[in-house]
C-alpha cells in the first residue's frame, strides 16, 4: 500500500505524463490550417450508427478490402483519416463520413473516390485510448458528446467539419488510437 507522501509525490508526476500523451479529460484547442482528403464516403446518421444500423464499420472494412488508399496518388502523409461532414443539425442527424488520406493539392479524384476539403479553423482535439478500434473510438465519441453537453469542449461545435487522424502505419485493429479533431464555432469575441 502506497503511504501518503508516495501519492502526493505520484500523482503530480502521473497528472504531468497524462498531459504530455494528451489523456486528460480537458481537450486541447488548436488551429487547424485547410487540407484535403481523398477516399470513399458513405451517409449516415448517428441515429443509425447507435441503433446498430450503422454504415461506418462496413465503410472501414471497404476501404482496407478494396486497397483505397493505393489508388490515392499525391499522398501528403502515411496517416489515415476519418472525415464527418455535411452535417444535417447536429451528432444525431444526417451526416456524411469519408475515409482516406490527405492529399498535397485539390487535384481532381481519381474514378470512383471523393475529394472533400477539411475547412481551416478551430478544432477541440482529444486522443483517444489504444486498444480495439471498436471500442476505443465510439468510447473517446461518448467523452466527446460529454464534454459537449456540459460545455467543457473549448467552444460549441460548428457541426460542420469534424475528422479522426490515425498512424497508417499500425494496421492492427486491435490497437488503434486516433486523433479525434471537433471543429468549434469561431469565436466572435476579439
């Protein structure tokens, strides 16, 4: 058993460390410049997504399955992106996902891919815990919506662009963490 001086010398070391691998409760604001992503994109509702009619999970499988992110010339980095756009009203509605990877310019996508521009601006970022995607991402959303709700995120969502950065690198589902990007209304004080 730890006496009390070991966790009073703990826990600032163990709180410092958290921090440093952004595992904190608070998300951290950045500034996000422009970019574009080309991949494949599905609709969607968070509606769907949590009463198990969900199209995300079958859009992952495509993109690994069918090679995507070969066919993508241009690449800007190895990492992999999650994009959710188009948003109807809010998490619950309408919205549209695209998975691929960041691309150096807006040239034209080749047949059969997308190419959505990630608008510069305001983002929350929280990473997620490593472990099985499947349950690390939907796990890291929920602190996210919490957040959300209790207007701790930084600002309130714009609902416009929101995006996931993933190591392309680790390719094992099983040990997954991504970068989760929420875009935040500007803020109109000067």
């Amino acid at each position: 058993m730890l006496s009390i001086r070991s966790v009073l010398i703990l826990v600032p070391i163990l709180t410092a460390i958290a921090i440093a691998r952004g595992q904190t409760g608070s998300p951290k604001i950045v500034h996000q410049d422009e970019f574009s992503i080309v991949g494949i994109e599905v609709r969607t509702s968070g509606e769907n997504e949590i009463s198990g009619e969900g199209v995300i999970g079958d859009l992952w499988q495509k993109f690994y399955q069918d090679r995507v992110a070969d066919k993508i010339p241009n690449r800007a980095d190895d990492n992999l992106y999650a994009i959710y756009t188009g948003y109807a009203r809010d998490r619950m509605g309408a919205y549209t996902v695209l998975i691929g990877v960041k691309v150096k310019d807006k040239s034209p996508a080749p047949v059969g891919l997308v190419l959505k521009t990630i608008p510069a601006g305001r983002y929350a970022v929280l990473t997620s815990e490593k472990g099985p995607g499947a349950s690390v991402i939907p796990s890291a959303w929920q602190k996210i919506w919490a957040l959300e709700d209790k207007d701790e995120l930084g600002g309130k969502r714009a609902y416009k662009t929101d995006f996931e950065v993933y190591d392309g690198h680790n390719t094992d589902p099983n040990n997954q963490q991504a970068d989760l990007y929420i875009g935040l209304k500007e803020d109109i004080k000067k």
